[in-house]
C-alpha cells in the first residue's frame, strides 16, 4: 500500500518540484553563508536574519502590493541586522558564535514585537502579494520534468542563477581572492595590502541580504502570510548545507537539493494518506537527514583556517 501511493509518477513529479521550490531559501541563505565564512565569520544567526527577511518583505508586498518591492525590503532588512553582527565579529572582535546567538534571540523578540504591534493577533493572518509562478517558454513544455523543473516562482530562477554567480566571484575574480586570503590568514592578506576589515563586513552583508531574500521567499512565494515560526530552524540547516557543500557554491545547489526533497518527500507523505509512518517523524525527517548528512559527509575538512578566529589589527 505504502509504494503503491509512492512510487506514480504523479508523485515523483511532485516531489520533484516541491523539493526545488523548497531547497530555495536553503540555498538563498547558504550562498550567503559560504560570502561569510569564506571570509572567516560564523554567521549563526542566519536563522533570525531570515525571519527578518520574511518579515519585512512581507510588510513591504502587503503596503505596495508588489513582491518584488517587498523582496528588496526583506533584504535590506536582513542586511541591517547582518551588520550588527559585523560591528561586533569584525569590529569588537567578540566571539561569532555568541554574537550570532545574540542576533537569533533579537531577530525572534523584534519580528514578534514588529508583528503583533502592526496587526495584533488576528484569527486568520493578513495576506499579501506574492510571486505568481511562471513557465518558462518550450522548457516547461517538456514531457514530464518540464512541469517539474521550469514552472517556478522567480526567486527560484534567481536562486539557481546565483549559483555560478556565486563561483565566479568566489574563484575567478581579484575579490574572491581576496576573500579566500582574509578567511585563510587575514595577517597576511593584510600585509599584503588587503582591507580586512572592509572585506568581512561586504561578506557579512552580503550573507544578510541573501539570508533575507531566503526569508522573503518563505511569506512571498511559498505561503502569502506571515508567522513568527515560519522559519523553523531553515537558517540553522543553511548552516549545514554550507558545510556538506564544502564552503562551495555549486556544493551547496546539491545539498540544499538533498534537504529539500526530504522535506518535500514528508509533505507529500501526508497529503497521499500514508498512515503507516507516524506524523510526528515525517515531521522531522529534514532535521534527521540534516543530522545523519553531517555524521557521514566524508572528505577531509576544507573549512577556512581563520574561520570563528577573532581578528585584532596590529597597531
């Protein structure tokens, strides 16, 4: 009964297209993260920064009414909030994994204060414009993986266009070098001539807005409402993607790929009626395959050398 409902075609096209829609802000947020830490800054708090983003462009959709608008203001909002942890990582030179842990905790107190101040605590939340999903001409018209795969919201096309974006500037331009030297030894890059300083808050910011972005994408294209537990700990998996996508951009594409089809593959369990699995485990089946992907990655560590390692210029 259980492979009679899962193994259709219906099905696996399905879980096909839910899963890219759903690696997205995963892959948003870990592209990111990997401007960060290749930089040398943990960014724990991506997770608060997302819900920032979710936010605030829902705020922005709902008063204009344009997506796109309420996208941008989901990452500047984010990028606000992304600075902050800069002042005190790369400025104070305080410990990232407090500072990123500080940033959760503010990110969920403002996002519920900013809430509940704006439309209190109605029984239905208000909605908002979000991205329509649009078919890319003869792609889409593909037999079966054409619905699947090119039939998407936009900032699942810019997600994925981002990807070798992100390459590019990481290892084929002079300021990726110069990322990749300040997260390996900022003391040399800086006596080569190299402003760490300048280059770990672009990073930083740089992870903010896309963190953002990953946010919005959640109330703008996934759901039309705002919830303070829309984010579910998506920042926290971002975390993990960078890490089995081994601080690499297109590593990323396929490990957020991984989790979201996990996640999808629950969904979808659900709405088919399989009752042989308990809900509660369905539930946590992303978080599993998070856990179990980290306990059997392989390879040795390709982490930045300087990477969590406060940095004090030499006077």
């Amino acid at each position: 009964m259980f492979w009679e409902k899962v193994l259709t075609e219906a099905f696996v096209l399905g879980l096909l297209a839910a899963g890219v829609r759903l690696a997205t802000p995963l892959l948003l947020a870990a592209l990111g993260e990997i401007f960060a830490e290749r930089s040398g800054i943990l960014n724990i708090g991506v997770d608060g920064m997302m819900l920032i983003g979710a936010l605030c462009g829902f705020l922005g959709s709902y008063y204009t009414g344009v997506p796109c608008i309420g996208a941008l203001t989901g990452m500047l909002g984010a990028g606000m909030i992304s600075l902050i942890h800069a002042y005190l990582s790369v400025s104070l030179a305080t410990d990232q994994v407090v500072s990123g842990l500080a940033i959760n905790l503010l990110c969920l107190g403002l996002a519920t204060f900013l809430n509940r101040g704006i439309f209190g605590m109605p029984l239905l939340p208000p909605q908002a414009a979000s991205f329509p999903p649009i078919a890319i001409p003869l792609l889409s018209e593909i037999p079966y993986i054409g619905p699947a795969l090119f039939n998407h919201h936009a900032l699942v096309y810019l997600a994925l266009l981002l990807v070798p974006i992100s390459y590019v500037v990481l290892f084929k331009t002079t300021f990726g070098l110069r990322i990749s030297a300040v997260g390996e030894d900022p003391r040399a890059a800086e006596a080569v001539g190299v402003n760490v300083r300048r280059v770990r808050y672009a990073c930083v910011f740089i992870g903010g807005m896309l963190a953002g972005m990953g946010g919005a994408t959640l109330s703008l294209a996934q759901l039309s409402f705002f919830k303070e537990s829309i984010v579910a700990g998506r920042g926290f998996i971002a975390i993990a993607v960078v890490m089995l996508g081994r601080w690499n951009p297109l590593g990323a594409l396929i490990a957020a790929l991984i989790f979201g089809i996990a996640d999808a593959f629950q969904l979808h369990l659900q709405a088919v009626g399989v009752t042989t699995v308990p809900s509660q485990l369905l539930l946590s089946l992303p978080y599993l395959v998070t856990i179990v992907a980290l306990l059997i990655r392989v390879g040795r560590p390709v982490l930045p050398a300087a990477l969590g390692i406060p940095y004090t210029k030499e006077r």
